[in-house]
C-alpha cells in the first residue's frame, strides 16, 4: 500500500502530522478515526527522497529492480507477476513499498508507466519515458534491459565523474580556506606595514588591499553565495520555463562537461529512435516518443522544429540538419541510414561511437581539472607574493645607504 502523509487534529483541536500506509485517501481517513484523528489534508509520501533516510532508494536498487523485472519479462512472466516477486524479495522498506504502490496502480487499470509516474522522485522522467516506449513497440523485455544497461552506465560514468572532481574541490576548498585567512588576518597587516614605508603603491597591490578589505566586511556573504546562488538556479529552472531553456543551452556548451553531456543525451536519443523505428513505428511517432527521454529543452525545441518539417515532407536528415543543433556525425548517419534502409543500425552506430567517446573523456577529464586548479592556485599565489614583495623592493631600492 502507498504510505500517505496527513496532517490531522485529535479531539483537542491539537494538530497531529505523521505518515501511515492506506489503499487510499479514505482508507487513510477511515484508519484515523480508528485512530482518534480527524483528517485534514493528506498526500502521498514520495519513497527516496528524504536526504537522510536509512532507506533510501539508490540507483543500484533500480538497476537491481529492471535486471529482475527484464530477465522476468524475457522469460514471459506478465509485468504484474513480475512485480509481485520483487516486492516479495526485496530488502529495502522503501523501494518494497513503491512496488507496492506500482502493484496496486496496475491492478486498478493503469498502464505501467503511468503508474511509475505518479513516484518520480524515484523513476524519472527518462525512465518513465523509456517503459513508455517499451509499451508502444511491444518490446518490453529489450527496453528493460537497455534501462539496466543504461544505468549501469550512467553509475560508472558518475564515478568517475565524482573522482575527477573530488580531488580538486578538495584541494580547492583548502586552498579557498586558507586564503580567506591570510586576505582576513595576515593581508591587513602586512598591507598596514607596506603603507608606513611610503612610496608608491602600484595598482596590483591596491586591489590586494580592496580584495582584503571586502572580505573583512563579507566575509560572510563569499561563503553563503554559492549555497544562495544553487538555490535560486534550481528553484528557477523548475518553475520558469525561458530560464530552463538558457540554463539547458548553457550545460551543453560549459566547459568542461558540455559536451560529455549533449553527446550523453544525443546517444540516448538515438538509441531509442533506433529502437522505436526497428519495431515498426512509423518516423515521426518514434521522434516525438523518443524525445521525451533527452531531459534538455534545448535538445527537445530542436527535435520539435525537425519533427515539424518531416511531417511537411522534409527528409530526415535535412530537417535535423536544418536545426543546427545535432553534431555532423549524427546527420551523416542519419543520411546512410536513408540511403541504404538501414536507419535503426546506423543510428545505433551513433550511440556506439558516443559511448566511447563519453568514457574516453571521463577518463580524460582527472588531469585536465587537477591542470587548471594548479593553474588558478599559482596564479593566485604569485598575486600575493608580487602584491606583498613588489611594493617592499621597490622603497628599499630608493633607500641610499
């Protein structure tokens, strides 16, 4: 059964909030009264989203969860059976009670990607999409198995993602501390000291002496920015659709990652065109299904407007060429697979040479963060040590002794 969070009031009037499993909202209220609670409003809980939850659903327990169901499906076991053994065997409290919820969604008549929908927090937008596409062409079992595929993928490319980039926010973070010190603490003094000596100060070291200056007054707004600055951009990329559409351009075009990125989702993106126009769905029902799993608005605007022109009789690879968006290696394709009749191999072959190129740069990408860090610290450094030492030599070079 789903688990509902309610918040109600007992026979004081005193106001009670907690969380309890039920069929549904009457259920729920019915299971109150028994209780001594009136209900005052209620909504289903969302499994794995709490932070710090002992239970929350990971990305292994879904790559655990489609391997099962897709070696069921393979063997011929309906979806609903399916599911039934994995909530039978399924260790974790939070992701037994999601399939719970699954289990009963299909019983009443949804399709099983609607009923994956109503946890999102837990199967996103891709992966809904793609069970979606798995209902239209019939072929289940192999859309499960590329989702396995798929996120094993992404586990490993986050990996090395995580250690490409631990070292250096590490080491960044220490170095950033350490600064903030000597520009708080150490700056003003020596500054102080170098302006008793007299002479000229050069411009540099003013701006030592500004920068120091700002940090001492704050201090407090340079730590909190970032924390402030990732909360707005999330909160404005989730409810203004323009910001969302500059934001999406902007990641496909950041260094270092833009282009790891647009290739991940142009991969995808291919991969299930392939699949969709393998299994006999005609062109423009397998764009306009496929679209929904490359999550970037810029991607998704530019498969529209190519969408529009194949059905005003456009080829394909001329209306994808026409966007401006794919790179020459996907039109290319997409003109061999016209030309032979073979689109569902060529396409594949994109995702193929997408792939290993995505875990060559991941695997490329350690030394190239760690380069500019070391570049930026020196930098940072030899600022100080020319702001400090610069002044100092120049008034004891006019000194005659």
């Amino acid at each position: 059964m789903p688990l509902y969070e309610y918040k109600a009031i007992d026979h004081d009037g005193k106001p009670v909030r907690g969380s309890l499993d039920a069929g549904n909202i009457p259920d729920l209220e019915i299971r109150l009264e028994k209780m001594g609670l009136d209900l005052v409003k209620a909504k289903p809980k969302q499994p794995g989203g709490e932070l710090f939850s002992r239970h929350k659903i990971t990305r292994r327990d879904l790559i655990n969860f489609s391997f099962h169901l897709q070696q069921l499906s393979k063997s011929g076991v309906p979806i609903l059976d399916g599911l039934k053994d994995l909530r039978d065997s399924e260790d974790n409290p939070a992701f037994r009670d999601v399939i719970a919820s699954l289990i009963e969604a299909v019983e009443t008549g949804s399709a099983f990607s609607e009923a994956l929908s109503l946890y999102p927090r837990v199967f996103d937008n891709v992966f809904v999409s793609l069970v979606k596409v798995g209902e239209r062409s019939g072929r289940m079992a192999q859309v499960l198995e590329d989702i396995t595929e798929n996120l094993k993928w992404q586990d490993e490319i986050i990996a090395k993602a995580k250690k490409a980039v631990t070292y250096p926010a590490v080491i960044g973070t220490l170095i950033f501390a350490v600064i903030m010190f000597l520009m708080i603490f150490v700056v003003p003094d020596i500054i102080s000291a170098i302006v008793s000596l007299g002479g000229e100060i050069p411009w540099y070291t003013q701006a030592l002496m500004a920068t120091s200056q700002f940090l001492q007054n704050y201090w407090y707004l340079v730590i909190a920015f970032p924390f402030v600055a990732a909360f707005l951009i999330r909160h404005f990329y989730r409810k203004n659709p323009g910001f969302r559409f500059r934001m999406d351009g902007l990641l496909l075009r950041m260094w270092p990652f833009g282009e790891v990125n647009e290739k991940i989702k142009v991969s995808r993106f291919t991969r299930y065109f392939a699949l969709m126009f393998a299994s006999g769905i005609t062109v423009l029902d397998s764009i306009k299904l496929s679209k929904t799993v490359v999550s970037n608005s810029v991607l998704e605007e530019g498969i529209d407007r190519a969408w529009k022109q194949i059905s005003e009789g456009a080829s394909i690879s001329e209306s994808f060429q026409n966007i401006g968006i794919f790179p020459p290696l996907v039109i290319r394709m997409l003109k061999v697979g016209e030309s032979t009749g073979r689109m569902d191999e060529s396409l594949e072959n994109v995702s193929y040479f997408f792939e290993r190129d995505i875990n060559d740069r991941m695997d490329k990408m350690e030394p190239v963060l760690q380069t500019g860090l070391l570049v930026v610290i020196g930098g940072i450094v030899l600022w100080l040590i020319v702001a400090v030492f610069g002044p100092m030599y120049d008034t004891i070079s006019t000194i005659n002794f």
